[in-house]
C-alpha cells in the first residue's frame, strides 16, 4: 500500500514538471484569484465555505505552497508568491469597493498575511533545496495550521450544517496529505507525529471545550414590545444564542441574550395573551447586534 501511494506522488511529480510557472502564467492566476475571491466576497453568504477565500488563510497557504514547489530559487519563489498575494487581494479590493465602503480596510487587513508569505515561501524553497530537518518542521507546522483551521470551520459545521463542509474536508485533506508524505517516511515520523498530534489535541479542546460567550440588553422599541415578566421569549436555533426576560434595575423588563456564536437567530416573544411577536437578531464581531422586525 505504502509503495502505491509513494508511486503516485512520484508520477504526480513528474506531471506537473510539464507545467512551468511563468510570469504570465502567475500574473493570469492572480487576476482569476482576484476575481474570484471577489465574487466570493460579494455572492456568497458569510457561513458559506467559498466566504472564507476572502477572509482567512487556508487556501492562500496551499496556493503560496505549490508556488514554491514550482519555482526555481528562493527568492523567485519569495517574489512570485508575495506578488501573486498582492495582485490578487489588490483586484479583489478594486472590485468590492463599488459595493463595500470597507474594501479598502479589508485590503489592508492582509498586508501582514502578505508580509508572511514572502519568507515563509523563501524558507520553504531553501529548505526544500537542502532536506533535512527544516522541511520536515516547515511543512509539520503547516499540516498543524491547516488542522487548525479545519477545527474551526468543523465548529462552524457543527452549529451550520453543510455550510462549513467544504471548509470542513479542504482543510483536513491537505493536513492529512501534507502529514502522510511526512510519515511514509521513518525519518521524519517523530517530528510529524509530534506537531501534527499536538495541533490535533489543541483543536479538540478549542472546538468542544471553549464556549464563547457574549452577553447583552437588547433594546426593543417599548411600543410594539411592552416587555413585562409574564412575558415569554424562545429560540429557533438555541446553539447560537439564548434569550431570556429579565428584570433591570429601574424594576422593568427587558430581553437579555447570551450568544453562544456569531450569526443569525429568530426569537418569538410571546405575550400574556398568547400573541406572538417575531424578531431576527444578528451579532458578529465588527458589526455587533442588530435586529430586525419579521412583522
């Protein structure tokens, strides 16, 4: 089985050899990320898989990767890939800011991204150059990032289903593909071992151990929501966030939340006489809590 797998990585080789990474070729790449990641931005929900291609790193790392696989020196592999980075997240901030006041802002939230790609490629191509021990830690530390990162999207998979899916099996498959090439060596085992498991138990206890909490007042105009404390309030999905009514100092009612997660919940107040009031409450981290009357 062993000699299966490492025949095929062997042929893989060899088939992408017949494919040289040219400047045009990059520059034609980062003009598709560019819109891609774009139209990502722009089309796709925030929960979705294919958001993340212009939020996080995962799929950036891959990509600066096989950049570095693909060119001849460090420093070529250093320019191509922080020039792929920036050309790329350059366009895609041109192409947002018609529709996103904070395209600019975002653009400038990957200059430190960037800024560490470019010796990451470097290193990466000198040690892939040379062997030994700093690849194996080079690409160990990668597997871990991406377990990471698949850890986080599997805890948004676990309060969204099917959204994060995607997210879910890129970033496991490359940690598993990048850790397997380790250890198909015995050289390299311990050391793989070590990061990757490590990594593995850090993202166990992030996604089932920690809970996040956010806890607030919402403020509900008095008119159409009279709150008192025979009021009764409900959750449509109570993993994301949970209400309850409560009484505040001044000795009236008013909604409390605690949200487990960020995103979008429905709760249904209900009155003493039995009618039902419904509100959508959103809640991330930049924009806060917002809510929005269903009648």
């Amino acid at each position: 089985m062993l000699e299966t797998i490492i025949s095929c990585r062997e042929k893989a080789r060899e088939y992408a050899k017949e494919y040289e990474l040219t400047a045009k070729r990059l520059i034609i790449f980062s003009c598709a990320m560019g819109v891609i990641t774009a139209l990502c931005a722009l089309l796709c929900p925030k929960e979705c898989s294919l958001f993340n291609i212009s939020q996080r790193c995962e799929l950036w790392i891959v990509l600066v990767l096989i950049i570095t696989m693909k060119s001849h020196t460090p420093s070529e592999a250093a320019l191509m890939s922080g020039g792929m980075m920036i050309c790329a997240h350059f366009l895609a901030a041109i192409i947002k800011t018609p529709f996103e006041k904070a395209a600019p802002e975002q653009f400038i939230g990957w200059v430190p991204a960037i800024l560490a790609a470019i010796p990451y490629a470097y290193f990466a191509k000198r040690f892939f150059g040379q062997g030994g021990k700093g690849k194996v830690w080079l690409l160990s530390l990668t597997s871990a990032v991406m377990l990471l990162y698949g850890f986080v999207h599997l805890k948004g998979l676990m309060i969204r289903p099917v959204y994060q899916l995607t997210a879910v099996l890129f970033c496991f498959g490359t940690a598993a593909a990048i850790a397997w090439g380790l250890i198909a060596s015995q050289q390299t085992r311990v050391i793989s071992a070590a990061v990757c498991g490590t990594a593995l138990l850090a993202g166990v206890v992030v996604c089932f151990a920690h809970t996040y909490r956010h806890s607030c007042v919402l403020l509900l105009d008095s008119a159409k929501y009279p709150i008192t404390d025979s009021w009764s309030v409900s959750a449509e999905n109570e993993r994301i966030s949970e209400p309850a009514i409560e009484r505040t100092n001044d000795d009236k009612a008013a909604l409390e939340v605690i949200f487990y997660e960020e995103g979008e919940n429905t709760y249904t107040l209900t009155d003493p006489d039995g009618e039902e009031y419904e509100i959508v409450v959103s809640y991330d981290g930049k924009d806060g809590v917002n809510v929005y009357d269903k009648r």
